[in-house]
C-alpha cells in the first residue's frame, strides 16, 4: 500500500489512524476527503528534521490542498506558505499564517492582488517577467511602500514529468529567462519602489529523480556567484518545490535524501534557503473515500460505477494520473477486473482503469494518495456539490469542510425578469 502507515489494515478492514473508514462513511456520508493529522505533521517534522543546522523556511504550496484546517495546523508548525493568488493569501491569514513568511508566486498577479498582499507585509514576490516588475513599482509607489521581490528564473531544466506540470523548461509560461535575469536586476535602480531580496526557481512536480533539482541547483548558484561579483545582495535562495510521491510504483527520494542534496550543493553559500513542498507534504496524507453505486458487466468491460467523479478527483481526467484504489472491507466476492468509474456524463469520468476488485453493491472503495490536488481541482460540474472533508486525530474525527449543497450550488444565480 502507497503512503503513510496511517492509513492501514485491521481484521481485514481499512483504518485511518484509529478510526475504521467505514465508520466514517456512516457518519459522514460518500464521496468525502479523509486526512491523517498524523501523517501531515509527520511528514512537515521530516523536512524540519532534515534541515536541522541550516537556515532555511518551509514554504507549504497551498494550491496543493487549501483547506484552512491543514493551512493552520502547518502554520502552527512553524510553516512559510507559497501563495499563487490572493484568495490563497486570504485564506492563509484566516488559518493564522504569518505573511511575513509568505511567498506570491505566479505568472498573472492583479493589481488588486498585489495592493492586498502588499498591505499585509509578505515576505516577497516571486516575479515572473518584466511586465510584472513594472506593475509591481507602480502599485507600491501608490501605496508608498516598497516591494519585496524576488526573481523567478526559468533555468530551463527537464523535470521529466508530465507537461502539463513541468514549469522549467523555456517554452513554459513560467518564470524569467536566465540569460535575461542578471540584467534586470542590474536595472534596480529604474524600479525606486523594488528591493530586490532574493533568487528563485521552480522546474515542475511529481518529480521523481535529483538530477533535475541538482542541475536546477547548480544553474542558479552560477547566477547567485554572478549576481554578487557585480555587487548586489541577495538574502535568499529559493529552489522551488516538486518532490514526487509514490503513487503506485515511483520511487521519489525521500525527503531526507532531497533536503540533504540541497543543502550539500549550497553548504558555500549563507543566503537563507526557501523550499516550497506541496504534494510531498499532503499527498498521502489524504485518500477519496466513495461508494460503489453500481456494478455493470457487458461483454467488454466490468464498470464499478461509484458515487465520486472526476469532479471530485480531476487527475486521472486530467493528467491521465494513478491512484491505488482499495475496498475498504475485504469482500468474499470474485475479484474481476473493473473500469472505477462516476456518474458524470463524460467517458473521461474514471478514477482508475483496469483494477482487479472482489466487490459488491454498495462496496466502499478507498482511493489512496488523493491529499494533493484532489479538493482543490474539485468543481460543480454536472451541478454536483463537493464532497465534504474529514480530519481524523488519533480516534476523533472532525468536519473540516462542511458537505456543499444543492441550495448553496444555486443561491447567487437568478431567472430573468419579465
């Protein structure tokens, strides 16, 4: 089984820390996210572990799972947070994230959202081009402050992972051209309300080898040398996120290994070192539970037909992704080879393709590793509410995210007038 010892076997029945999932699909109802409180502090404590000696912060990447519950438990474990919109910004205040650890990374900020996260005195901006730095002096000058800023490097490195989520290669959208780089920090002075902090980059997710993060490394350490030979300063080093998870078969590093790469290819230097992890920190912390709904046999294919769709858990749709999917109660029925599909009008709506399963009617299934990227791709479509999320503490549980419904699906739309 992928992931956490959190989530394992009992009697042939499947637990989340100490509470059966069964339980919870009683009291809670299906389709509903379930996390592990111990998992998510575990695997926070790793990174905090693996850094012990180094100056560095942890810059939790919120768009992998947003909920205010595990943005707060993080901020209490002292966590940074990397914000990519200002609703992400909002949300981390609400949890009690402090700003003044907090990074705005993205290709397309708003002015708006630059007056809010300017008001709250965040650590820095992570810039993509040059069009942004000048919108950035703009708003600052109105307000009369000055803007932190970092700049993001693309160094143009295969993450090899899918292209969809590959953000470090120069066709992406993403980041400022090396090359370019050293000479718009050179130009500072044409930016009165710029200081510019630190150095940045990204090259992707789910990555699943070193090499990219060292080749990353290396590109942006000649950059740093370069930067300050011509007399600038620069606080931090941020070398992005992107640690993969096992899944199924992967074999990420492991988080000890990926800090330790790290901080080995930057012992010369004393700039602060910044990490922003996202799926590494959530991803299998958290599993999709659902009910099958229907079983349909044709000559073709077994369907296991469930009550969660790709409105729930878009990556398969999306990214054509795996996840391990296990009956929550070991069944005496024969195991046959099903398509996990949902009720949503799309033959992409599917959740695992060719899955040997001994089922029935009214089987809960498990699907593993769905803590990142799950609820917060989620949607309405088919006018479908979203699932509830549950937070399970050692035997107690708690609803960190109320079951959406039909009303509040409708409540701000409204028919025509006569």
């Amino acid at each position: 089984m992928s992931g956490f010892p959190e989530f394992n076997y009992r009697d042939n029945e499947l637990f989340v820390e100490s509470v059966p999932l069964q339980k919870i699909a009683e009291t809670y109802g299906t389709p509903c996210y379930v996390y592990s409180r111990s998992a998510l502090t575990k695997a926070y404590q790793e990174f905090e572990t693996a850094f012990a000696g180094r100056d560095h912060l942890i810059c939790y990447a919120v768009k992998a799972n947003s909920n205010i519950a595990i943005l707060n438990l993080f901020a209490r474990l002292g966590s940074g947070f990397d914000i990519v919109s200002g609703g992400e910004l909002q949300r981390v205040l609400q949890a009690g994230g402090d700003p003044g650890k907090t990074v705005f990374s993205g290709v397309g900020k708003s002015r708006a959202e630059i007056q809010l996260a300017l008001a709250a005195n965040i650590l820095c901006f992570n810039v993509e081009s040059e069009a942004e730095l000048i919108t950035l002096n703009q708003v600052a000058q109105s307000m009369g402050t000055i803007a932190p800023v970092s700049l993001r490097v693309n160094p143009d490195v295969d993450a090899k992972t899918h292209p969809y989520i590959s953000t470090g290669l120069k066709e992406n959208k993403f980041g400022i051209p090396a090359s370019t780089a050293g000479s718009i920090y050179q130009s500072a002075r044409k930016y009165s309300n710029i200081r510019f902090t630190g150095l940045d980059c990204h090259i992707g997710s789910q990555l699943t080898e070193l090499g990219p993060f060292m080749q990353a490394s290396e590109k942006m350490l000649q950059l740093l040398n370069t930067l300050q030979s011509q007399g600038l300063e620069i606080e931090h080093l941020d070398l992005g996120g992107g640690l993969g998870i096992r899944y199924t078969h992967e074999t990420p590093p492991t988080i000890k290994n990926y800090v330790s790469l790290l901080c080995a290819s930057t012992q010369h230097i004393q700039q602060r070192l910044l990490i922003e992890p996202g799926r590494s920190l959530v991803g299998n912390s958290g599993i999709l539970l659902t009910r099958i709904e229907y079983l349909k046999h044709t000559s073709a294919r077994n369907f296991a037909i469930v009550d969660a769709a790709m409105n729930d858990l878009m990556r398969p749709a999306l990214y054509d992704a795996y996840h391990e999917i296990l009956p929550v109660l070991n069944s005496r029925a024969e195991a046959k080879r099903y398509e996990v599909v949902g009720p949503v009008c799309e033959t992409g709506d599917f959740l695992g393709h060719d899955r040997e399963l001994a089922v029935e009617t009214g089987d809960l299934l498990s699907v593993m590793s769905a803590g990142a990227y799950g609820m917060s791709m989620s949607s309405n479509y088919n006018t479908r509410p979203r699932a509830a999320e549950i937070m399970v503490d050692q035997d107690k549980t708690y609803v960190i995210r109320q079951r959406e419904t039909i009303d509040q699906l409708i409540a701000s739309e409204q028919t025509l007038p006569q």
